[in-house]
C-alpha cells in the first residue's frame, strides 16, 4: 500500500501540476503498530520538501513582478541575480533573488523589505529564544533538532547568539496596555544571586518582582544589578502594562532591604512599601524550632521552656499584629528566663539549642529594630483578604531565576548574558510569544475573577 503525496498550486492562471514531495510506502493491514502514521523522519521530510518548493514558487513571482524606482520613479531593469541562504524553521532553502537597476538615476533596487544581513527569519528567532530560556541551549538545541528538519543555526552559541539578540529587543519593546484601568495594584520586588564569570565578582545579584491585579492579571519583570536594563523603567512599564493610572493604587512590598525601596522610589511608587510577612514568619520559625528542642532533663527547665515556647507563640501573635513595641518586651521575657540553661549540653551537629534560640531571638529583634517602621497590621490585611507578603515573588525568583540559571547547573554567567535571558524569560512567561510553551500562569485574566496558576 503506498501513496504520493503531491503540493499543487492553485490561482486563476496556475498551469503546473504540482510538485511531488514524498512517497510513502506501508504493509497493509494494522499488523504492527509501527506502521501507524507516519514517522518522524518522514514527517521532517515532507516539511523540508514543503518549505523549498512554497519558497521556490515565492521567489519565482518576486521575479517576474519588476518594482519602479523608490527614487525618480523610473523603470527597472534586472541587473544581477543573487543566492541567499536562509534558514527557516523547517529546513534551510536558498533563494537566488534578483536586483534591479534603474534606467534613469542607476539606482539598485530589490524590491523587499528585508532586515541587512538577514540569515533566518522571525520565527526559527524567536523559537529558538523560546526553547532557550526554558532549558540550557546544547538541550534546546538538540530538541529543535530532533523534532524540526532544521538543518542549520543548530549550534549551541548560535541559539545563545539568538537568544541575546531577542531579549536585546525585548528590553526596549513597549508593552501593550490594557484597555481598562485598575483602581488597585500590588508590586512585589526581591533579589536573588547567581553565580558570576567575572573575575573578582563571586555572585550577580538579580532583581525579579510582580505586578499583580485584584482581578488576576500579573506581569513578571527582572534584570540584573548593574546591567544595561534599568530597572525602575521595567517596574514603570509593567505597571502601565495592567492598567495604572494617576487613580491607581499602589501597595508595594519588600523583604526590608533599603536598596529595593530606594527602586521602588524611583519608580514612582511613592506610598512606603510594606515589609512582607514572609521573612519575619521564616525567623519566628527559627525561634520555634529552637525553644522546641529546649532540654528538660531539670524541673526548672521544664517549667522554663514551656514558658518560652508560650512567650515565642505570643511573640507572633504580637508581630502578626503589627506591635513591634510589644514584641521586644516579650523578647526581653524569654531572654531573662534564659539563664536556666546555662551549662546545657549540645548535640553533636547542631549545638545547644539555648543558644541556637538566643541567636534567632537576637536576629529577630535587630530585623524588627530595622524594619518596625514598615510593620503593618497583617491580621487586619488578612481579614480584608489583602495580600501579607512577597511569598509569590520568592516562588517567582525560584522558576524566573534559579531553575534556569542556579540550581543543579554548574553554570557561571556574565552579566549581559544573564540579564538578556532573564528579559526572554520574562518575556515567555507574561505570554508575549503568544504559545503556552513554558507559561505558568495567565498574563492577563478574564473578566471574572480568577487567582493566577501556582508558580
């Protein structure tokens, strides 16, 4: 059982017959579910065929349509042919192309509108970018490769060559702005670190945030200090990208670090950021666990540690209420109590847990000494259904960053390498490509209300 298949040309004054691509050839019957379909390998090669004669017959009408003169008008007369390589996402063609040449003022003309040094096009780009800044580029390479009759650009430096081309274009791309405004948005800004390349510099450190929206719209952005990427134009234009306005009220949040609120500030988000929940939770966990693993070999120290495990609950509760100023009297409790386990004995990996909880308490109360004028009242924000913290933006930096760029990959990283990826990153993730491909959640919701998909 075979057959042929054929990829005819249809218009009002076509005369060919068609151009065959491939003949198949397959067993009859449903014998082996091997013969089911076709192959990967034939499949590739009827793309490949496709791709040459759709691009043959486009540049044999490019020739016999003869353009007038940009300049005086005048007619054009061929002058020379000329072959360009191209690749495309299926498969590299040649197309011998012809120039021409006016009569009147010799002036050369090609009749397109093509970029200079154009060898690929828009699509293998940006897919190629895509794929790029989902895995490292030998992977996407190899994957481009083996699904796609792509013959060339398959080279690891060519797709990261690509790739930084692409997020050089992003960086300075406008977004598009929704055509409703939102009266309420909420931005997160954090820091990460990656490994560096320079020498001298251990570590890059990497701005990441969101932009968030009552009804679910959210915007991802990040760059790296010190970079060509401005930072607080990112903020600013992703914030206009959801719809801010003059009316539009900003609730920013940070983990403290004076240098992200300086940003923020500059950005235009005047209104002071609130210090997230997050990173104070993650101290008083330490708390816990330490006054948890307090020794109760004595009477007295038994008595003592359920003290201190009832004063670090109210400690929270104080904090989650935004009463700094109670807060370090309770610190001040459980610190005078504490001289009950002097002498405790430690263990072999972890040490006394009395002065594991003297060094937690002593980090607790220097991070509220620093940061108490930005304590809010999370319990009320909470009723309220208001956001507490920057735990999205820590997921955020976790799939933006880390998983590219940090964890398990023995990778080190220049600066504008790094940050040209990030932007194509972000770029893949806010739905900018237009695919799915690698997108965690809804760049823009519906009009209903809906929570965006978990990072």
């Amino acid at each position: 059982m075979g057959w042929i298949l054929r990829l005819v040309e249809t218009g009002p004054d076509i005369t060919a017959d068609g151009v065959d691509l491939i003949e198949i050839d397959r067993p009859t019957g449903l014998a082996e579910i091997a013969n089911l379909g076709l192959t990967l390998s034939e499949a590739k090669q009827v793309l490949a065929r496709m791709q040459r004669a759709l691009v043959a017959a486009q540049a044999h009408d490019h020739a016999v349509q003869r353009p007038g003169c940009s300049s005086c008008n005048g007619i054009c007369h061929i002058k020379d042919w000329r072959p360009h390589q191209i690749a495309t996402l299926f498969g590299g063609v040649t197309v011998r192309l012809p120039r021409w040449l006016c009569t009147g003022c010799r002036r050369i003309e090609t009749g397109m509108s093509w970029p200079s040094h154009c060898r690929s096009t828009p699509e293998l780009d940006q897919l190629q970018a895509h794929l790029s800044a989902l895995m490292s580029y030998r992977v996407a390479a190899g994957v481009l490769g083996h699904l796609l009759p792509v013959e060339a650009s398959t080279s690891p430096e060519t797709f990261r060559h690509h790739t930084l081309k692409i997020g050089e274009q992003l960086r300075d791309a406008a977004l598009a702005k929704p055509a409703t405004a939102e009266p309420a948005i909420s931005i997160s800004l954090d820091s990460t670190f990656i490994r560096s390349r320079h020498d001298g510099e251990r570590h890059l450190e990497v701005r990441v945030g969101n932009v968030e929206t009552p009804c679910g719209g959210r915007q991802v952005f990040g760059a790296v200090a010190k970079s060509d990427t401005d930072i607080t134009t990112l903020i600013s234009r992703n914030l206009e990208a959801v719809g801010r306005t003059d009316d539009s009220d900003l609730t920013a949040f940070t983990d403290g670090c004076s240098g992200l609120r300086s940003i923020l500030a500059a950005a235009g988000v005047t209104k002071p950021p609130v210090l997230d929940w997050f990173h104070i939770a993650m101290r008083l966990q330490h708390a816990k666990l330490a006054a948890s693993s307090l020794s109760t070999d004595e009477p007295g120290r038994m008595q003592a540690k359920a003290f201190i495990i009832e004063q670090v609950e109210r400690l929270r509760w104080r904090i989650w209420n935004g009463n700094a100023k109670n807060a370090q009297i309770t610190i001040e409790r459980i610190r005078k109590v504490m001289h009950v386990f002097r002498g405790e004995s430690s263990h072999r990996t972890t040490g006394a847990p009395a002065r594991k909880l003297w060094h937690a308490l002593h980090e607790v109360d220097k991070y509220l000494i620093g940061q108490s004028g930005w304590l809010v009242n999370y319990a009320k924000r909470r009723r309220a259904s208001l956001r507490v913290g920057t735990s999205i933006t820590e997921g955020t930096a976790n799939f933006l960053v880390n998983r590219r760029m940090n964890k398990s990959q023995q990778m080190r990283w220049s600066r504008r390498g790094a940050d040209l990826l990030l932007q194509v990153r972000c770029a893949v993730y806010n739905g900018m490509f237009g695919a799915g491909l690698g997108r965690v959640f809804n760049p823009i919701s519906p009009p209903c209300p809906q929570l965006a998909k978990a990072a």
